[in-house]
C-alpha cells in the first residue's frame, strides 16, 4: 500500500476549511472598538489567515510558479477588491453621512476572504492534495446536512426552526443551500470525468446524497439554481471533449432532477404567494412579507438607486444606509403598494439589496460592474482552458462548477464580508487556476494505470 504523504500546509488548509462554513453566531468572538466602530474577530478569521500562512510556507518552499496560470484572475481580482477599497471613500464626497468606517471594515473582511484563492494553487500541488480538500470540504456538507435533517424532524439544535419547514444546520438557511451546492458539485465533477478509485465512488456518493438533502431542505432556490447550470456545464464539457455517454447523462439528469423535485415541493408556497404577487392569480391579503416577492421590492429599491448614481454607484454597502434608499422608498411604495410595510428597507430593518447583481450596480455603478463581470469573465475563462487540453481533469471541472454555483447564489446572496459565500466564491476562482499537466502527461499517466 502507498504510503499517504500529507504535508503541512495541505493539513493546515484541509482542517481550516470547515470552519469557513461555521455561521458567525456558533464561532468564538473577539470584539473590540476603534473609536465609533466595532471590529469583530472570529474564528472564521483565524482560518483565512492560517491558510493564507500555509500559502506562503508553500510559496518559500516551491516557488509562485503555480501563479501563473491565474493570472487573469489575479489582475482582475486585485482591480475589483481596489475599486471596492476605494467605494469605502469616495462617497464622502458627496454624502458627509456615509458611515466609511462601518463599511470599510466590511470591504476589509471581503477582501481577507480572497487571500483563499493564491492559496489553493499554491499548497495543492498534487491530485491527492486536491482530493483531501475536497474531502474536507464533503465532510463538512455531510454534517451539515445530518444536522439541518434532525432539526427538519424537531431537534431543537443550533437554532432550529419549527420541523417541517426550512432549516439552517449551522451554517444559516441560505449558505446551507449553497454549501450543498457545493458537495453537489464535486459529485457532478466525479460522475463527468468517471471515478478513477474507490475513494472517488465514495466521495460522489456521500457528495451527491449530501448535496441533494441539503439543498432539499434548506429550500435556497438560488443555489438550486447554480446547482443547475452546473450540471448543464457538466454535459456539455463532457460532450465536447467526447466523454459523454448514456449512463454520465443518466446519472447526471437524475441527479438534477431530484434536486429539482424535492426543492421545488419544499417552496410551494413561497412560489405561489410569488406567482400572485406577480398577478397571475388572486393575490392574498396583505400583511405577511413573503420572501420571493420582497427580494423584487427590495431590487427595485437597489435599480432605482442605480439609476440616481450611475457610474460610481451610492457606495460599498450604501444599500444599508437610510440616506441611500430613503429617497426611493417612496417610488417603491408606489410600485408594489400590495406589500407589507416590513418589506421596505428602514432604519430598525436596513435589508439591504439582496442580489449581489443589482447590488453591484446600486453601491459600485457601472464601473464597478464591469470590473466584476471582468472577474467572473477571467475564472470562467481560465478555467474553461483547463478543461479544453486534452483531457478532462477533475480539480479543474470542479472549479468550472463552483463558479457556476456561484453564479446562481448571487441570485439570492449579496456582497457580505466574512460568509460562507465568501469561502466558496474564492475556492472556486482558485480551483480555476490550478496548474494543468500536460496532455501528453496525463495520457502518459492514464497508460501506466490501465498498464499496472
């Protein structure tokens, strides 16, 4: 038997993981005050940090040559993260009010979340390296979703909320939607490029199972969402590299199809109160704030503000700030006057602007706005050259999923300095930049195994 050689790095990054996904009410809490502001420091930190140190042990022992690849995402990572730097300003302005302080220790807490992304091709050199963070990573959306099932039957844990409905694991409802989508992927990933050992069979199975409950009873259509593009992206990387068959394109429909069925049964209310609220039925007495339909009200309250501030935006979280969208509130009242006065944004429930695309518009503006599309732009891409060289390689597949799970949680998640989000955003940019093996390589390697 081969012996498993798992470096230090490898294990600071694989054991800092979960933590990433801890929601911030269950992790140990430092606060402290500089001046009228409140810094918080949670073990969530303490994680970032220790894998951005085991990045850097890495980089001294092996050189930053593994960077190179990523390049693209590193120039337009670094030019999104600067404009963001500077939105925590440049309101002042024109608004002596705006709260730079509060916001620039957010805009702070994002971009510490990015040092994960350098750290992924720098400390997983190896296959087995990308397998025992994956590993982790299933681990923890196992648990998760064991958790949010027992709370779902009425075990008063971790904040739970009556059984039968919704559940949050401790994770919070909507990172666990995510989180799951996640594990989901990795299963996707397996299945697409086909197993290559036990290990990877049972890591699809407990990824694929995992990822299906979890998004099922967290009831987060956003990640079901990306959940969906990702299993489309993953039949077609496989057809055109001419790996698709009948059984990949089973396993891989049945798959989406489960998620499909079981979330849409857990939402059907939610969707029905949607679907009045969008007038193609009698729509209910007014009163009760429902989730779908108060995420329209409050995009039109984030498009309205982009429309007042163009080209910069109101500023890097300004969607919180009663001087932004009190102007428009009353637009919004008049366009939606059927919903509860609970679904507007005020001073005692500032809900912000939750889709992270019309949020980017309202606080970053057009340019602000380009340079995230350029990031998106610069993973997807990078990534997609990965998987286009031959030979259709996991780890890369896998990065091309997350950010494609990304792409569908925006829908329903915004920018939040220090979530779970955050992990899985930057693990994916970083898992798009991993350094490819040669074709000629990897065929060369597949020989030797079909061989021994």
């Amino acid at each position: 038997m081969q012996r498993l050689e798992l470096s230090v790095p490898v294990a600071v990054f694989m054991l800092a993981l979960p933590v990433l996904f801890v929601h911030a009410r269950f992790q140990p809490t430092v606060q402290t005050r500089v001046g009228s502001t409140e810094l918080q420091f949670r073990l969530s930190d303490l994680a970032v940090l220790a894998i951005a140190g085991a990045a850097a042990v890495s980089a001294r022992r092996h050189g930053v040559s593994a960077l190179r690849r990523g390049r693209p995402v590193w120039v337009a990572a670094v030019a999104f993260l600067l404009f963001i730097l500077a939105a925590s300003f440049y309101p002042l302005l024109t608004d002596d009010l705006y709260p730079w302080r509060a916001h620039l220790v957010t805009a702070v807490k994002y971009g510490e979340y990015a040092l994960i992304a350098p750290a992924v091709p720098l400390v997983l050199r190896r296959s087995r390296d990308v397998l025992l963070v994956v590993v982790s990573l299933v681990t923890v959306s196992a648990v998760a979703t064991a958790s949010a099932l027992l709370q779902f039957f009425g075990a008063g844990i971790f904040s739970a909320r009556p059984a039968g409905e919704r559940q949050p694991s401790f994770v919070g409802i909507d990172d666990l939607g995510m989180l799951s989508a996640a594990a989901f992927a990795v299963a996707l990933a397996i299945v697409a490029v086909g197993p290559r050992s036990r290990a990877d069979r049972i890591v699809a199975w407990v990824a694929g199972v995992a990822g299906t409950l979890g998004m099922v009873v967290s009831g987060a259509l956003a990640s079901v969402l990306g959940a969906v593009l990702a299993a489309a992206i993953a039949v077609v990387a496989t057809q055109r590299l001419s790996l698709l068959d009948l059984r990949r394109a089973g396993a891989i429909g049945l798959m989406t199809a489960v998620v499909l069925a079981g979330s849409l049964l857990m939402r059907t209310a939610a969707l029905g109160s949607f679907v009045r609220f969008a007038g193609l039925g009698h729509e209910e007495k007014a009163g009760h704030v429902q989730s779908y339909s108060q995420r329209f009200v409050l995009d039109y309250v984030g498009l309205e503000i982009f429309l007042r501030h163009p080209v910069l935006g109101a500023g890097w979280q300004a969607g919180y700030d009663e001087e932004t969208y009190g102007p428009v509130l009353h637009a919004a009242r008049r366009r939606f006057p059927s919903q509860p006065s609970l679904a507007f944004p005020s001073p005692a429930h500032p809900w912000g602007i939750q889709s992270a695309y019309v949020e980017v518009l309202a606080e970053l503006g057009l340019v602000g706005a380009t340079l995230f599309a350029a990031l998106i732009a610069s993973g997807l891409v990078t990534a997609v050259r990965a998987i286009t060289r031959g030979i259709l390689q996991p780890h890369a597949l896998l990065g091309l999923l997350w950010l494609c799970v990304a792409l569908g949680v925006w829908n329903g998640l915004w920018f939040i300095g220090g979530n779970p989000f955050d992990a899985l955003i930057w693990l994916a940019f970083g898992f798009a930049a991993v350094p490819v093996l040669p074709a000629a390589r990897l065929r060369e390697a597949a020989l030797v195994r079909q061989r021994s």
